[in-house]
C-alpha cells in the first residue's frame, strides 16, 4: 500500500478494496513507527484526519467523489490550518492556532483529502537543510546522518519514507526542488502567481511559491490541478483558469529542445552528480529529444542578489511579529521597547535574526540604492537570459543540486557553503519560471535529481516531460531501505 501512485489509491478506495479510513490510519500507524527517526511531522492531526476519511467515504460511497477524494497528505507547516497549530518551524509561533485555513489548504480539504498533519521545515523556509527548525533537524530517510534538505525537509523526508502518499512544500529559492533532488523525490514549483499564497506564511513575497513534493510527475501533476487556480484574496495571483496537467502527461517527446546551460556543469558541481545528470540527459534523446548547449551567462549573479532581495523582503514581513498580536511573547516585559526586543530576540532563531538584520541594512536610507534596487536590476539581467533562451529551447535542464545530501552539522557553521546550496535553483525563482526536480540516478547510495526549467505557465509541459523520463526510468519507484514493509 505504502508505495501506491494516487491513481492507484484512487482506485482501490473507488472499488472498495480499501475505504479512506483504513488507508489514512495505515498512514497514521506508519508516521508513529517511523517518525521518530525522521522528525518530519512537527503536529499529526490524527483525528482531524479520521473525521475527514469518514466523510470522504461517504461521498465515494455516494458516488460524488472526485479522483483526489479519500487519500491523505500533508502539508508543509507554512499554511494556516483552521484550528491547527501553525509554527512555521518557528518558536515564535510556537503557540499559533490559525483562524482560518490556507486558499492551498482549502482547495485541498475541498477535493476531498484528509489532512495527516503539519511538516517540519527551516524556521520561516530559510535554508537549505532543515537544520534551522525550532522542532529539531529532519533526517535523511535515505541515511539518517544526513539533511533532507530544505526548507521543505518534513514535506520531502515525510514522502520519502512513505509516511504520507504526497505533500506540500514552498520554493522561494529552491526549497521544493533541492529537497525533492536529495530525497529522490519529484518536485514542481510553479510559475510565481499561478498557485495562491494568500495564508502561506510570507517569507520573500515577490519569490514565494506553493508547489509539490510527490513521487512522480503524474501524482504531483494530480495534486497540482487542485492547487492552481486565482484567487482574489492574493493580488499576486495570476488570472488564469485552472488546468488539466494528467490529460497531456503522455505527449510524445519528438522534437522537443532541451537547453543545456554550459554555467550549470561548471565549477561547484559533484563530477559524480555531473554524469548523473548528463545520463539522465542522454535518455531524453531516446525519447526523439535534441540537446542544445545555451549559455545563462549572469547565472553567478543569482546567489548574490537573492540574498539581498529575500531577506529584504523577509525583514519587512517579519516585522508584524511583535509579541503584540499573536506568537511568542517574552516574561514580564518591563516597557515596550524591552517586549518587543525579547520578544523578538527570544522567538526568533539566529538564521532569522541574521536575515532580518541583512535586510535592513540593505532597504535603510543611503544604501537602498546601492544594494537592493541594484539586485532588483540584476533580476531583470537574469530573467532576460532566461527569455533568450526560452527563444531557442522548450525546456532548460541540468543539476538541480551541485552535491547529493550532506552531512547533518557540515555546512551549519559555514553560510556561504549553505547558500551555495541553491546555486541552480535560485535563479528559477528571481524570474519567476516554473522549475521540477526529478530522481535520475544514485551516488554512493544517494539520490541524485535532474532539474526541468520551463518557460511562464509551462507547467503542463514540464510534467509531461518528466512523465515521459519517468516511463523509461524507475529510479522514481525506489523506496529507501527500512522503510519498506
Ligand atoms: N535555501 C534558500 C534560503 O535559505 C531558499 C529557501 C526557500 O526556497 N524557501 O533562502
């Protein structure tokens, strides 16, 4: 059971041979035997979960179920849940119950899913390896000494020891791909717009997008067609209806362009990693694919203005968490400059705190200019490469991450090392294009993901190419040892 696409579970809980219910304390049992290990979950909404399985049978049993109706998930712990516990990883909202649910987590309880519970992530989706939560570092399924990845670590670690069939993640600069690359999962994070974030925590609001964490194209081309669509109560939101992504999923390859960028196999990348990613390349071809090598050339440029613009933008969301209104706040504050700075100083983590500082410094008066609107004109530069491209190539592809999963503790100590974890990925973001990940191979026993770069709104396209790998390959198809029973 543990390793059934959705399509496969929806058609056991459709003919009976297993009722939601059933399906989602199977689920249960597996994150109480298993996620003590892991730490992925940082609430289980058990019996939230049971009630929404109980009424999801009724409604297939009424024969008004939809394909999604009756199989659990899980969502990042970034989205408001009505009633639930909301932490952002953070101890700052340690103790927030949301009073309202996500646009996300709506459509989602609306098609009917039962809610597993809230997944751990870096503390306000910044990082790159989990290690940044308050609730503690996630584990690697594929070797418990090592990261999952973040932010979305609970989202890619909970799905890759089958604890939960699909979940949620966010990317603002990478943070559904990256995990999805070191847990051999497949990951899309759509074109900026196209998925609501209205009750998605803000971290970088002109980067953030909500997106999936599946095992493969087809089951996150599922969950993506009842998370798309706008919504007035985002004005970010694009304008556009939702979309069928299962029906194009077969579309033969011929012809299809792939660029390679010759930045992306350069200094920085694993050599291991590096033929990985050229052999899952060449399997394309077979497929009637041709390789053309295109050039992103202010590439080296997107790590650098990404860490001016995201914390920019964290610092000025991040200051509604005041003590005042909601979250943490500090004992007995003697005056209200000493509440607002305990109570900052103590709910906040020092990954936050460093981010918060960066980016008020680079928006204060005389320095505006010279970082922050600089790094604005450098995201044109680099959206402007991707536009070239996209005149030449449908699709872009390469390494989704430069090193398979490190060490838990390696790069903690060493922020550059961790930034250039996203090294690949960042750029997707600043211009706003839809990115995937998919598992193409192992090193030392490792996952190994191949990242997908479509133009605006290709979503479809992407699916259907990484589907299309997907009937060649089956390293999608592999569950880490020790949780396969
Ligand atoms: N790792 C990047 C960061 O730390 C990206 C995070 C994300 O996409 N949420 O900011």
């Amino acid at each position: 059971m543990y390793n059934k696409s959705l399509n496969e579970l929806s058609a056991a809980l459709h003919s009976g041979e297993v009722s939601s219910v059933e399906l989602t304390q199977y689920f249960l049992d597996r994150i109480k035997r298993y996620d003590g290990e892991i730490n992925s979950f940082i609430t289980v909404t058990e019996e939230q979960a049971l009630a929404s399985a109980a009424k999801a049978d009724k409604s297939i049993a009424a024969g008004q179920a939809g394909k999604l109706t009756g199989i659990p998930m899980a969502h990042k712990d970034i989205f408001c849940t009505d009633g639930v516990k909301t932490t952002c990883g953070s101890r700052m909202l340690d103790n927030f119950i949301a009073p309202y649910n996500a646009t996300v987590v709506e459509k989602l309880e609306d098609a009917g899913m039962p809610m597993l519970g809230k997944l751990n992530m870096d503390e306000f989706a910044m990082g790159s390896s989990n290690e940044t939560s308050f609730y503690g570092a996630v584990k690697n399924p594929w070797d418990s000494t090592r990261v999952p990845g973040g932010s979305s670590g609970g989202s890619a670690a909970s799905v890759a020891a089958r604890l939960t069939p699909i979940a949620t993640g966010t990317d603002t600069g990478g943070s559904i791909r990256q995990p999805a690359s070191l847990c051999g999962l497949t990951g899309i994070k759509p074109t900026y717009g196209r998925v609501s974030r209205w009750g998605m925590i803000a971290f970088a609001s002109s980067l953030d997008q909500a997106g999936v964490l599946g095992r493969s194209a087809e089951d996150c081309a599922l969950l993506l067609e009842a998370m798309v669509g706008f919504d007035e109560k985002d004005s970010t939101s694009v304008e556009r209806d939702t979309e069928d992504y299962t029906s194009t999923l077969s579309k033969p390859l011929d012809g299809l362009k792939i660029g390679l960028p010759k930045e992306y196999f350069g200094e920085g990348l694993d050599a291991e990693v590096g033929k990985v990613v050229e052999a899952a390349i060449d399997e394309y071809k077979k497929l009637g694919a041709e390789v053309v090598e295109i050039s992103l050339p202010n590439t080296h440029l997107a790590v650098p203005a990404y860490y001016v613009i995201a914390p920019a933008e964290c610092s000025s969301n991040l200051s509604r968490f005041d003590g005042v209104r909601y979250g943490y706040r500090c004992e007995d504050p003697q005056d209200l400059t000493d509440m607002y700075m305990r109570s900052r100083g103590e709910g906040f983590g020092s990954e936050v705190k460093n981010r918060i500082m960066i980016g008020t410094y680079a928006l204060s008066a005389g320095y505006y200019d010279a970082y922050y609107l600089k790094a604005q004109k450098v995201r044109h530069l680099i959206s402007d490469d991707f536009r070239q491209a996209f005149e030449q190539v449908d699709v872009i592809m390469g390494p989704t991450s430069p090193v398979t999963a490190f060490k838990i503790g390696e790069k903690t100590d060493d922020p550059v090392a961790m930034y250039l974890s996203d090294i690949f990925t960042i750029a997707v973001n600043l211009a706003g294009l839809p990115g995937m990940s998919i598992p193409a191979g192992m090193v030392g026993g490792l996952p190994v993901g191949l990242q997908l770069i479509g133009n605006y709104f290709a979503e479809g396209r992407l699916l259907n190419i990484a589907h299309q790998y997907q009937q060649l390959a089956d390293w999608h198809q592999q569950v880490p040892a020790g949780y396969t029973d």
